[in-house]
C-alpha cells in the first residue's frame, strides 16, 4: 500500500501545459488533463489509492510498501526524470518524461529498461477522473487499453501484456539488462478519433533535444549554475506554452501548515508571481518568454484595466470560483482541498507595481516595444493616481481586514516611478510633473506613515507595530538606498522577530498577540521567498558573508532534484506548501546573480 510521500519526495515532470508529479517508489500521485488547472486523473497526493495513481517499480509484497529508488537525478539539463531500484534481482532504471506538445494529445511516458540481471516488475494503473470521484469506463480498442468518463478519455500504450483487477490495469514483466519496455498514456477528448499510438524513443529523444537547446540560451555562468538552471528549467515547466500564462505551482492544497486549513489552489497566474518569473528569465536571457508573457498580459486585462485581478487562469479567464472537494481527505489529513482560488478578485495595490516594473524591465532589455503595453502602463497609473490611498489585502492575500499595507504602498511607487522613467525615455507621453508629484507624494506618506521612528523600522501596516518580510523589498525596488538608516533598521528588525531557530524567514506573525493579520487560523512555515530576500538585502547593505551562508543554507533545502515547495517547517524540518514554487525559485535565481554580481561566494 503507497501512502503519498513527504512533499520533497516528488519529482515534477511537464510538457509546458500541465504536470505530474512522481514519488521516489515510481509512484504517479498527481496529474491534471490536459491544462495545468483542469480535473486530476490522479488525486492520490491529495487523497489516498482510491483517488487515482500509477505505480510502476520493482515487484514486491503486497503487504508491504513498494521500494523507493536507490538513485534518481534529472538526465543533465532536462524535465526526463531517470530513477533507479537495486535489487536482489539485479538493477532496473524507470525514465519517465512528458513530451512538449505540438498536439491536443497530451502524453506521460514511462520506459523501464534493465541494468543488470533479471528484474519482475509490477505496473498498477487506477486512473479515477474528476479529482478521484470518478471511475472510468476501461475497456480494449484494437489492442489499446482505454478509459472513458464524460468528455475525457485517456489510452494506454504498451507492449506489455496487461490485465484488470479491482477497477485496476495491472502489468507483470520481467526486464534484462539492455531490455527496454515502454508505458504511455495519452489524454484525447471522448468524443474524438483514438489519438495515434505512441512512439516513447522518439518522443525520449525530441524531449531531449528541446530541453538542451532551451538551456543553451542562458546567459548565466556563475558559480551557482546548477541550482539557476535547474530553477529556470522549473519555470519554463510552470509557463503554459499556448497562451504564457505561467502558473504558481503545479499543485492545489499542498498545506502551509500540515494537518491545518491553510491549503491553496495555486494552478493558476498570479500577476505577481509571472511578473517577477518574468524579470528573472529576461535576466537570464530568455526574451521569448517575455514576449510570450506580455502578450497573455494584454489579452488578460484587454480594455479594462480598471478592473484589474491579481491573478487570471492560465489563458486570462476571469472566473476562478472556489470549491472545496470533500470527498478528499486531503494531503495528511490536511482539509479543506481547495479547487479554485476566492483571492481573485481582492484589492492588492502591489500587483500594479510588479505589473509595471517586469513591462519596464522588459522595455530596458530591449524586448521589441509594444504601443499598447505602453498604453497599459499609462492607464494604470491613471487608475492609481485616485487609489493609491486605499488600504487593501496586500501581498499575502489577508482574508481579514483591509489594511494600509506598506509593501503595497511602496509598490505604488515603483508602478509610478517606471512609468515616469518611461516617458522621460521618450517612448510614451504622460502628465510628467503632475506624476513626479504623485510619486513624491506617495513617499512621504510611506515615510510618515508606515515608519516606526522609536524601533528604527518600517512596519506591515500604516499604524501598526507588526513586521512584515515584503519590507526587505524597499531597497531592492529602489525606493530608499540600501544604505539608509531606516532600510538597515528595518532588516535588523526583521532578522530579529521574525527569524526562525535556525535562520530563516516568516512573513508576518501568525501566532501569539500579533496573530490575525491574515484571518486564517493555524501557523505556518518559514516563506522561502522571504528567506532569499534577506540574502538579497544583506549583500546590498555590505553583509556579504553572512548573506552568502544564508543564500547556501537555503540550497541545501532544496531536495535531491533541486526543488523547493513554497515554505520549510523549521519544527518538522520538511518543506510544505505548494510544490514545487515558482515564488521560491524566482528569488533564488535572483540572489544568485546579486551574490556573483558581488563575488560573493565560497570555493
């Protein structure tokens, strides 16, 4: 019986429009078809065997759990998982991949081949459609194994002979070394012809060739290349290829705090999080997918700037309607499973400057000019100039109270401040004193407002006396230099009350006096995101030692494949939260050109 690993013990394979992840016993738990954010055919993670999984590995008891892989690493610079299983039969190797698509026939192969000696191995296929609620109609096509629920229907390709047992299609097989036998299902709509059989080694080698090309367009060759490629080559696998939405993780309901509620559909675009993936790929060198990117941008928010989300479905859809599924009991019992996301149409005043600042950064880098993303700019400036000064949710997402958040605030101030830079560049016109006036105003108002002058930092909220991480953004977005007293003050504060034990970084308080803020119940772990921000901020303010180990403990955090879920939990020692995170592999790439930038780094 396969219980769902820790999240760390996954493997996250994609085609660029959706994505599975596979646990160290070869264990497929999640997987959504055909986008990102459609209806799993593999809940497992979220729920238990009943939900749906494939299993392929090495046989064993079906009393006990099914053996984890001696050995598992990308093949180089790739999405192409290989694990290995030693035996007391000899070794067998698993290669499981997801072919970039060129097609509506999404594919997940899996091609066992033998090492050395004589290996059995056991393949279990329970695919359960709509999130583990629905059992499929499986029946043989002219050889092909078939499963049907509604419009979906999903086909088995193998030269291994199979079998159905317990609403289950089971293959049995024994490998020799050199002996290669491959596994694919394919995902067609139910009412179309069979998508055609598949061709697993040509499909291996395509795959391959794409991701090597992609990878030999980066412009980073620092002493951390390793760990900002493996990042980068996670974010093109969280960008939805059609449209360049990019998703903030591949998962839903992966808990913040396990056992607790505070669990998150995060299938979908975050303005936020696509903007600063954004910034780090252009950084990086990637132009293409930030022209990919700006394009969903303007398609997303059309002529209606006004009325701007914080986040959109992967291809601009509006409508992100929260359900809780409970017919799953949840990632270790950790409820409610969220599909869907309520936060979409809350205020977050700090969306228009991350909006603003990747269209600037994009404009500075010599992405090919766009008159409308120009036009954009300038109409949410417009909507700013008569907002600005209301409190909002923030970067977090609080479901309590409006605030007047200071990030949100300083944020104002960066979506200002870059659309004046851009009309003084010549390439837009705009009421140029008439903003610089905006922009000074809204610095003062932060300066009186959210600064606490008796403990020398800023704070979460005009008024309070709480922290917030977000505040080590200040001198990273320009707004004072990092050598300003309030900003070193600040960092201090921070590095004081909202430390963990062994060094990193909440985002605000979520227990004791200062709980609430957010509205939730339950804690959480240490935000990665925030952690590599206080790296960042140590080296600008001259700390260069100290933010190189903090940046260098945050690595050893990753797991065996170089990814990161969205927190740690300092009690537990594990990561939580969605998995794996393009909010915690942004500003590791980040920090790792800031400290090379710096010469700060061992060996």
């Amino acid at each position: 019986m396969h219980v769902a690993g820790r999240i760390e013990d996954y493997a996250l394979i994609g085609d660029m429009q959706t994505a599975a992840l596979v646990c160290r016993d070869g264990t497929v738990d999640w997987l959504c078809l055909p986008r990102f954010d459609s209806h799993a055919i593999f809940a497992g993670l979220l729920g238990t065997e009943e939900h749906g999984f494939w299993r392929l590995g090495p046989a064993h008891s079906p009393d006990a759990p099914p053996p984890t892989a001696a050995r598992r690493t990308y093949r180089g610079d790739s999405l192409i998982l290989e694990s290995e299983w030693d035996t007391p039969r000899g070794t067998v190797r698993v290669t499981d991949f997801m072919p970039p698509r060129d097609t509506d026939a999404p594919q997940l192969v899996r091609i066992v081949e033998g090492v050395s000696g004589r290996v059995p191995m056991h393949s279990a296929l329970r695919m359960r459609f709509s999130y583990g609620r629905v059992v499929p109609w499986v029946h043989k096509v002219d050889g092909r194994t078939v499963a049907v629920a509604g419009p979906d229907s999903v086909w088995l390709d193998t030269s291994a002979e199979t079998y159905g047992k317990d609403l289950t299609t089971y293959a049995d097989f024994t490998v020799s070394p050199g002996e290669r036998i491959a596994f694919t299902i394919s995902w067609q709509p139910s009412h179309k012809q069979p998508p055609a059989p598949a061709e697993p080694e040509n499909a291996l080698a395509a795959t391959q060739d794409f991701w090597r090309e992609w990878v030999e367009h980066c412009t980073y060759h620092g002493p951390y290349r390793e760990a900002v490629v493996r990042s980068l080559i996670t974010l093109k696998a969280l960008t939805y290829a059609p449209t360049g939405g990019i998703v903030a993780a591949p998962t839903t309901s992966l808990p913040e705090d396990i056992g607790g509620s505070r669990n998150w559909d995060y299938r979908y675009t975050w303005l936020r999080d696509a903007a600063i993936t954004l910034s780090s790929l252009l950084r990086t060198g990637y132009r293409e997918e930030a022209r990919a990117w700006r394009e969903w941008l303007l398609r997303a928010v059309a002529g209606d700037p006004e009325n701007l989300q914080i986040m959109y479905g992967i291809a601009g859809e509006r409508e992100l309607g929260e359900a809780e599924l409970d017919w799953l009991p949840g990632y270790e019992g950790s409820t409610p499973v969220r599909a869907g996301n309520g936060a979409a149409h809350q205020l977050q005043l700090d969306v228009y400057g991350e909006v603003t600042e990747a269209l600037h950064l994009a404009h500075m880098t010599g992405l090919a000019r766009s008159d409308y993303a120009s036009l954009l700019q300038l109409k949410l400036i417009r909507y700013l100039e008569s907002n600005w000064d209301q409190p909002d949710e923030g970067i977090w997402e609080v479901r309590g109270p409006r605030r007047h958040f200071v990030h949100s605030k300083v944020m104002v101030w960066v979506a200002v401040d870059r659309t004046i830079k851009l009309i003084e560049s010549g390439d837009a016109d705009g009421p140029l004193e008439k903003w610089r006036e905006l922009r000074d105003d809204i610095h003062r108002d932060v300066c009186e407002k959210g600064y606490d002058k008796e403990r020398n930092t800023f704070t979460q909220s005009y008024g309070s006396k709480e922290l917030d991480a977000s505040l080590l953004l200040i001198p990273q977005m320009g707004f004072l230099p990092p050598d300003d007293k309030r900003v070193i003050g600040t960092i201090e504060a921070i590095q004081r009350e909202l430390s963990t034990s062994d060094g990193f970084i909440l985002r605000y308080p979520t227990t004791g006096d200062d709980a609430g803020v957010d509205g939730l119940e339950g804690d959480e772990g240490a935000f990665l995101a925030c952690s590599f921000w206080m790296a960042d901020d140590l080296a600008m303010i001259g700390r260069v030692d100290e933010a190189r180990k903090l940046f260098e403990k945050l690595l050893a955090l990753r797991n065996d494949l170089g990814l990161l879920a969205e927190e740690w939990d300092p009690r537990l020692q594990r990561q939580v939260g969605n998995f794996p995170q393009a909010f915690s592999h942004v500003p590791l790439i980040d920090t790792a050109l800031r400290l090379t930038a710096s010469g700060a780094y061992g060996g």
